[in-house]
C-alpha cells in the first residue's frame, strides 16, 4: 500500500497537508525509533521532534510544524500533517492492522441453557458456558471459556475475551469490552462485624456496565447489597483494578492499572486516575479531576482538580513538598539546633 | 411480604420493638435514598439519620432512637428498631434474596478423575475439570470452567466460582466461598539468586483455608518452600488480594482489595486492613490491629494498633504529620530564612 | 532416605563439609522451627542461628561456621555445610519433591485447531482451547482450561497452569511458566483522547517472553501499539504483576507482588522490585537497582541505586526522611513559635 493508497483510506478531516515524495510502498507501522523503511511512523513533537533527521521511515505523520516538513522532504520523507498526530497514527493502525475476531457461530462445545435468547450473528467459542435466562445482543462475541451466570443481559457486538466470567443479572451495553481474566458482578465484600465473627449481607444489587466500556484484565467489578454499580458510556478500566459494591464511574473516564475504588464511590465524568490510585470509601471525584499515580483519595476532589499524594492534596502543593522533602534531614538539623 | 411478615422471619433476639404503621407490602430492599414505597431500607444514625424526613421507603430498620422513631411515625413509615440496624437490614436482605447456586449434579461435560471422592450433592458444573484424588465434601459447590488439581480437599457446602483454580494438596474447609478467577495453592514466588541466575526453590508446602473464609476475585493464595501458608476460620478476603508462601492470617479478618502479604507475614485475629495495604517479609500484626489504606507495614505492629502510613505510624502520628504536611512549604521558607 | 543419600543426591560443588551423625532416615523437608526428627532443615545464620540449639530436626544444612558445626555435631544432629545454604536446602526440596505435571498426551476434550503444529511430548490438558496457528514446542504442558489465541509461540517445555490465557501471536520461550490466570499479550490501554470520548488505538504488536521467564497468577502483560513489550530471559514475575504496553524488561530481573510497570518503561537487569511498586510512562531504571516496597518511579533509577519512596528517592535519604517524619509534629510547634 502506498502513502497515497493510506491518505485515501484516512478521514479527511484529520489531515491537514501532505507530501507524498516518491509515494513508498508501505507495508506497517511502527515506532519513530524503530521503523524501517517500510513502515510509516508519527512525530507527536517534543523530544521525539529531533527524530524526524534520524528515523529510518520512509512516511511520517507530523504535527502542523513546518520545520519538522521541510527536515522530513529533505530527507525524502513523504508526511501527513495534522492537529492530532496520535488520533491520526491510531488511525493508520487500523488500515494495516485488524485484531482477532472470531467469525459468528456457535461452538458444539458450548454449553448454553436452553433459556438463553441469542441475538444474530452471535459468537460463542469453545467451552463457554451460559447459565439460563442470559441475552446476548447482535454479533457479541465470547471467545473461549467465558462463563456467564444466570439473567445476565450483553449488549449489541460486545466482546467477551477468554477466560472472563460475568455474574448474576449483569447489565453489559453495546460495544462493550471485556477482557480475559476479569469478573464483572460478583458479589461485593459485604461484612456486618458480630461477636461470632462476619455476617454475610447478601449483594443483591447488579453491576451495570453503559454502552462503550472496557474492563482490562483480571480487573474486577462487584455487584453491592442493594442497588447498582454502575460504569458510565466509554470509561476505560486498565488491567487489575478493583471497582467494589456500590461504586458509581462517570462517562469517559480511564482508571490505569491497579486502580482501587471502595465501596460506594462516585467518580464524575472525564476523570483520570492513573496507575495504583485508591479511593476510599464514599469519597467523591468531580468532573474532570486527575489523580497521579499512587494517590491515595479518601474525601473530595473538586472538579478539575489535580490530586497526588497519600492522602491526596492539590499536585501544586504535593511537588513543593516532594521537592522540600529531600532537605527535611537539613530542616531536621537546623530544628535540633534551634531547640538547643 | 407485609411489614408483619418480615418481622416474623427475623431472628427476634436482634429486633427492639417495631411498628407497623399500616403494615404496607414491601417487595425488595433497597438504600434509603433510593428506596421507593415499596421497599424496605435502613437507616444507622449519623449522616443519614435525616433522611427519615425525605425517605419513599414506607418500611425502615432504625437504631434505637425516639426521635427518629416518632419521625417515621408522623410520615407513616412502618419501622423496626434495633442495636444493629446494618446487621438487621443483612437479615432482611435475606428474606428477599438468595444468591444464585445451582442445583446438585454433575455436569456430563465435567471431567473427573476417576479416583475423585465425591461427597453427597455435591454440584460440578459444565467443564470443570478435576485431577486425581481430590476429595469434594457433601454440598460442595464447583460452577462452570473451574480447575482442581491433584490431591485437593474441598470441605462441604464450600463454594468455588466459576474460572477459579485450586493447586495441589490445597485444604480448603467447611463452608468457604473462592470466588471467579481467584487461585488458591499455586506455587510461591521463591528464587534464589546464583550466578547463573534464579535458581527455582521448588514449594512443596500447601494452603490451607480454615472453615467460614471467603476469597475475592482474582485473589492469589500461594503456597511455601515448606510448610503452610494458613488463613484461619471466617476470615474474609476482598479482590485482588495477594498472600504470599508461608504467611499465616488468623481468624475473623478482612482484608480489603489489593491488600498484599509478603512471605512468611504473621496476622493475628481480628485484624482489618484496608485497600491496597502492603505488608512486608516477615511482619507480625497482632491481634485487633487495624491499617489504614494504602499503609506499607515493614516490621511490628502491636495487637490492637492502628497504623497508617508507609513506613507505618501509629494512625494518630499519621493524622497530625498529614495535617503539617501542608504546611511544609512555609516551614521550609522559615528554614531558609534562619539559615541566612 | 538416610543423610548419606542425600549427599550424594546433591552437586557436590555446593558441599563444603559433612557430618553424618547417625546417618538419620530423613523423609521430608521442613522449616528449622517447624521441622521434626525425620526432617532436614537448614540454617542460614543470623536470628535463625540459635535454633541449633532447639530444632528437633536430626539434619541441617548449616553456613560454614565451626560454632554451629559443633553445635549441631553435640546434639547428634548430621549436617552437610555450604557457603549457599538457601540454594543448597532448595537442592534437598528438589530430592524430597517434584511438583505435579501431567503426562504428554491430548486430552479428547481439548479444542485445536488443525492448523496448529505440536511438538513432541506435548501435554495439552481437558478443555484446553487452542485457536489457529499456534506452535506448540516440544514438552510444552497446558494445563485444564488453558486458551490460546492465534498465531502464538510457545517453547520447548514451557507449562502453562489452568486457566490462563495466552493472546494472539504472543512469543513464548523455552522453559517459562506462566501461572494460573495469568493474561499474556492482550491489547495494551491504548485510547487517544477526542472530542467525542476515546478512540481505540489499535494493538498491532506483540509481547515476547524469552526463555525461562516465569509469570506469576493472575498477572498482566499487555502487548503494544505496535512493536514489542519484551521480558527477557530468566525474568521472574510474582503474583497480580501488570505489564503494560511497550515495557522491556530485562534479564534476571525479579518483580514482587503487585507491581506495576505503565507503558514504555525500560528495565535493566538484574532489577529487583518489591512488592506493589509503581513505574510511571517511559522511566528507565538501570542494571542491577532495587526499588523497595510501595516505592513510586517516575523518572530514571541509575544502575546499582536503592530507591524508596513515592516519588522515589535514595533509599539512604528515605530511611532518615521516615525517622525525621515521627518528629514533624515537634518541628512544626518549633516554627510556629518561631514564626510568632
């Protein structure tokens, strides 16, 4: 496919200008720092701005950044230019690359309850097992060994990776992604202390996932005691993250990996947690807000704010400490002098 | 179900007194503020006790407490008054929900060694697959896909959930629930560093699981070089809870989510540590200990204790240095100031 | 077995000296403090050096130290001394127990596509899925439920534990293991952020696990972009381990339970990371460091540096830092007086 053939196959609108050079055949993508020839990149600018002198790729996908052009046609690099050099190189990906989707059908091995209503052009792999009173939507897909209890509901092409297992009247939209190893529904970890040791509170509220959500790896999202746990159109879950009983997550929102949220957290709309953060029990994150990695939130974030630390504070406040902390042994001393 | 009906199938050693208003026909259980006429709730005082005034439940659990009870009263609201709202409303729970457990049978796509001893209505479900002489008790439970290998005892009425594995030699008691994707028994982390690399300590230890304890999801039980890794009658394990070979947990814990043990950590009874608690080789948590979230506890910590931090602090330490910690960028300015 | 066969058993190089007492029938290994008459156990020195005195092991691996020599000689106990008595008791473990592995064969049950090539001695378990155009190398073993997606490799003698999940093209060395729940190769966190929520970034790359890596349960270890997350020989993960998108890991590194690597993080060999540590975006840590437990990177570790902290510090300021921090609330009364 030539550079031509990829500009033709792109949405228009994202693309600003282009060169074509000699129009090279290209055959993939790759890294600015590991491409070949054959292979068309991106320069997001920044410290991989200086590459554009140095990689082997014969097309770039450059910012609009006119130095960065004329360095990339000197060298007989043919570029895309565009405001969003990353949305751009996603989109190149997806020309030459395709994941692993298996074709509709259901596996003689599958065990699906009679009660089970299939949507069209379902997909059911290998040993999967679907206890009664289960929906699947049009084109979903379980790959390999996923297990679904009974009265869950799957929404319209969403995707259930091998080895995932959905409880007990789970309500999963469209578009949905699953992914191998995670636990959608299980039952919260309700406990009532007594002086014969824990009480069960059964959970019988559901986990309900909107249209667009992605749960990573071996994360896990418990149903609560009364009520829902809800996840909230688009919002990304990395691999490993807890989301116990009773938690709420807004829309468009990406928790990294390893991620845990207590019981009965509100997460608005458009927040960031990044990797190892946790929340605590009934604390509240506005619209909008970011933890960086490892904070630890046990009140409120206000919307927009940007929270670090264990216990959170404002990551204005957090680099000022974290930069004065490396002179406490200096104030230490100073101190034990003033107290002499 | 009237209100009269549920408090005759409540324990009655647990209820104060109770009025029932007239006696309206409740349906489900649901939280007080989103309850509606046909529901039941409960309230436990604090920061929920107004909401006695707004509530549509027309059936509340309440604390044993005039005010609120003359409250529900005035608005028509049948109530049921006890030292334990929490505890009561889990029993209510109970009345009108019951977790999904299939019925007893092994599934024909099952495959058991023929050497397995199976207990008396035991349920196997669809592709669980177990290894030679296994023992399951009377009622015990396995749901679809899950994996038992050789020379496990699984106790009776125990509980695994689908996708789960249990390793080798495992002993898992009376009445346990291991829930989707957790493994129990797999072999420690235990390298020893030579020249040539890790040189692997085979584990040829077991877990045991004492009767009552409960795994959460994707939870991981290890077993040691030699000896037990032990967690001892009703304690109760969250998702993604990580215990390393050789530790020992004593009975009637919690250990909340991503909480994780080293090797060889000692835990005493009664101890609760919150989410993402860290706990490192060889510490030793007395009984009645309590460690906030996200605390990295590397060495003691006393019986009855609450610690917080990492390094961990006793908790009230923790709170006072939390408050300064604000105030370390004036303080340092202070510094800078004495030091010219 | 008598002592006398257990020398013999072991590479005599480790050997130093021995003593074999009455030559006592010795059936199994144990912990010093736990063992009894017919166990071997050792002794490495340090705290564990008194219990020379008090095991009722009536064998010990001993250091090379005349005092405990003797001491063990006094009591009748036999001993055989080493300067490596860790990696000499996993020797003896090695004699005494051999972990459960299946014999080659196909179970009728496990799904294979007929594109897949197997190698000799495979071991491939009951309900096993395996998609098309996987290469099974010789001796490879995977256990019940195992799925495997298109397109991978896996090497001669790697074991695969129940239930996990290897994802398409993924490359599998020689002599890994991956334990139960473990997910390797999924798609990495890949969403660019647009006006209208986030845009998949496609996963078009793959990981690379070289020989000898081991991956503990429930572990993650996402496949990139494009190019490679590589971990590279001898590598050992621990339990509830997340990898993202684009990690290198290098050789004979071990990471501990719950850490997390975030995308494009280069680590070097022979790297030790603790329990729950934390690695943001593209840091770098250097040949030979150590980050101890909970510690948070978020830029460069030099190679041979002991990092603590969050963020990360040199593990010497960390330690005076934690002391200073007990004594912040003294420090702070002293400015406030100062300040008036």
């Amino acid at each position: 496919m030539n550079v031509s053939d990829i500009v033709k196959a792109l949405t228009p609108d994202l693309i600003i200008d282009h060169s074509l050079a000699d129009d090279p055949d290209i055959a993939g993508v790759a890294a600015v720092d590991a491409a070949n020839a054959t292979q068309i990149s991106y320069i997001e600018g920044g410290k991989f701005a200086s590459m554009v002198e140095t990689t082997a790729a014969k097309a770039l996908i450059l910012p609009v950044d006119e130095v960065l052009q004329q360095k990339a046609t000197a060298r007989g690099i043919a570029w895309i230019s565009t405001k969003a050099p990353r949305l751009l190189f996603a989109a190149v990906i997806k020309v030459f690359y395709t994941p692993f989707r298996p074709a509709a059908g259901i596996h003689p091995t599958a065990v699906i309850d009679p009660s089970v209503v299939l949507g069209e052009d379902v997909s059911v792999g290998a040993h999967v097992v679907i206890y009664p009173n289960v929906r699947l939507g049009n084109g979903a897909c379980l790959l390999a060994n996923v297990v679904v209890y009974p009265g869950v509901e799957i929404g319209d092409r969403t995707l259930l990776h091998a080895n995932c297992t959905i409880h007990e009247r789970a309500k999963i939209g469209k578009d949905c992604v699953i992914h191998s190893g995670a636990v959608i529904g299980a039952e919260g970890f309700g406990f009532v202390p007594t002086p014969q040791g824990w009480f069960k509170m059964e959970q019988s509220g559901i986990v309900v996932l909107e249209d667009g959500v992605e749960i990573g790896c071996n994360s896990a999202v418990d149903r609560p005691a009364v009520g829902e746990t809800r996840i909230k159109t688009r919002t990304k879950l990395d691999n490993l993250v807890h989301i116990a009983h009773g938690a709420t997550v807004g829309s468009n929102c990406a928790l990294a990996g390893q991620v845990g949220l207590a019981g009965g957290v509100t997460v608005g709309n458009n927040v960031l947690l990044a990797g190892q953060v946790g929340v605590a029990n009934e604390a509240v994150i506005g619209d909008g807000a970011i933890a960086t990695a490892q904070t630890g939130i046990n009140n409120k974030v206000a919307p927009g704010e940007i929270v670090s630390g264990s216990p959170a504070v404002p990551n204005a406040l957090y680099r000022k400490v974290s930069a004065i902390y490396k002179r406490l042994p200096d104030m230490y001393q100073t101190f034990r002098k003033l107290n002499k």
